[in-house]
C-alpha cells in the first residue's frame, strides 16, 4: 500500500487497456512530483484477458503486464 505524506503538487496518471467485448481495465499507475521525479510507477495485472493493449497510446506490452501487480479475489 502506497501512502505518501505530500506537501507539493504531485501528477497522477493511469495507463488503460482493453478487456472482454468493450470494456478497460487499469494496466499502470504513475505518480511524478513537481519536478518530474517518479514516486511511484507500478504495473496492474487485468483480471480479466487482455484483448487490446492499445501499446501505441498506453505503451503497455503483454511483457510489462506478465509480473504487474494482482489482485485477484
């Protein structure tokens, strides 16, 4: 669990990819502060199948996703 105590603007963006019939799932997480610096970057393993990676927008490749974090139920 990522728990951060900031005092300074921070930016926050998620990498999404496609799952099922038409539906996205999150695929990556990054928070940068102020200055560029990487706080946190995580990959997310779907729980569903991937079936788009959308790499040309996402970058996200099946390899990024084969050790990404889970959690499954």
């Amino acid at each position: 669990m990522l728990c951060l105590r900031l005092e300074v603007p921070i930016a926050i963006d998620c990498e999404m990819v496609g799952v099922g019939l038409n539906e996205d799932a999150l695929a990556r997480v990054s928070i940068v502060d102020k200055k560029g610096e990487v706080l946190y970057d995580k990959y997310v393993k779907p729980e569903e199948p991937v079936t788009d990676y959308r790499t040309k927008v996402s970058g996200i490749r099946p390899e990024n996703l084969a050790n990404g974090w889970y959690n499954g139920h």
